[in-house]
C-alpha cells in the first residue's frame, strides 16, 4: 500500500528487470572469449553485486518513479490542490511528499535486490548450461571477492538513491509554475538532475566503500 498510488507504478510495471539477467550473460560471454570462464561466477557477482545492481537502480527510479512523482505533484499543484490541504489545515509535506519519498526508497532497494538475483541467476544459465562451467565451482566463486560488505554498500547504494530520487521529484513537482508546459519542464529538471545525483552518489559510496570491500 505504501507503494500503490504514490508515483511508482511505472516503477513497478517496467520491463527493465530483466537487464541485470542480459548484463550478466554478456559479462561471462567476455570472460569465456578471455579463457576465464571457470571464474564466471566470481566475476558475476562482483559485477552484478557492485555495478549493474546499482546502475540498473539509477536508470529505473530516474527514468519511471521520479518523473511519475515529479508528473503527478506538479499536476496537483497547478490544480492548486496543495492550497486546498493548507486551507484545510494539512500539512502537504507530510500528505504527499513523505509517503512519496518512503516509497522511493522502498521500491529502489527492492529493486536493486530483484535486479542482483535476476543477474546472478541469468549468469549462473549462461555458465552452467552454455559453457559446461561447473555449477559447484560457480557457486563457490561467488564468494572469493564479493563479501558480506559489499552487499551491504550495494543496498546502501540503493536506499540513497531512492531517497534522493524522492526528494528531487517531489521538490520539482511541489515547485512547479507556468501551467501544464511547467510541468513538462520540471519533468525534465527531473530526470536531469536525478541522473547527475544517483550516478555522483555511486561513485561517492564506491569510493567511501572501497576499504571495506578490499578488507
């Protein structure tokens, strides 16, 4: 319920989640091609875990949640909606933009979770039953590089971007003026900004992350 009806059924009804599958059926395509394909499965969960995880998050919550947000505040405030709930004594921020936010950040560390065992189950397909890897040795290299903290900064990778995402969109949609071609133009602000931040916050936890993961 926190989800339904608070931005993000584009979110939910995209096809992007099989991406993480297809990056990691070509990333042991690259590996086999190198003669390394006995250790697909270590390369597989430090890509899916670590990367494509977080950046499919990025693409998915910038692309579908915060427009959808940004699209559906921004409507409601040039209906005047928003001076509605105050002349009725309601606070909007916290009627309409905190369950937004919330949902943001739940639906991208779901997300992110969905989108890492989507990669790592198409990874296992592609070197088991199209390479003859051994299924044992590719579960077992699962975890000689890819521990417990680099789970745990992939999801705190996700949970960041939910939030930020959430409150670039419903900062855009509460800010909007000029009719409906100011909402187009907060839409766009959106994705814009969303994208620059989510990406700037990868590389940021990366970095922050880096002893961590190397430790």
């Amino acid at each position: 319920m926190l989800v339904r009806g608070k931005g993000f059924d584009a979110a939910r009804d995209t096809d992007d989640y099989p991406v993480g599958g297809d990056l990691g059926f070509l990333f042991n395509v690259l590996l086999a091609d190198i003669g390394a394909a006995d250790f697909s499965g270590t390369g597989a969960a430090i890509f899916t875990v670590s990367q494509s995880g977080p950046i499919v998050t990025v693409l998915v919550v910038a692309g579908a949640g915060a427009t959808a947000m940004c699209a559906d505040l921004g409507a409601r405030t040039i209906r005047e909606e928003l001076d509605a709930l105050r002349v009725m004594g309601i606070n909007p921020i916290q009627a309409l933009v905190v369950p937004r936010v919330l949902a943001a950040t739940t639906v991208s560390l779901a997300l992110s979770s969905v989108v890492i065992m989507t990669g790592l189950v198409g990874a296992f397909v592609c070197s088991v039953y199209l390479m003859d890897v051994s299924a044992g040795a590719w579960v077992a290299g699962l975890t000689t590089l890819t521990h417990m903290a680099d789970v745990v900064i992939s999801m705190v990778k996700a949970t960041l971007f939910g939030l930020m995402a959430g409150l670039i969109a419903c900062y855009q949609g509460i800010s909007v003026d000029g009719g409906s071609a100011g909402v187009g133009r907060a839409v766009n602000e959106t994705v814009v900004f969303a994208f620059l931040v989510l990406f700037l916050i990868n590389i940021i936890v990366t970095a922050v992350g880096v002893p961590f993961m190397v430790s």
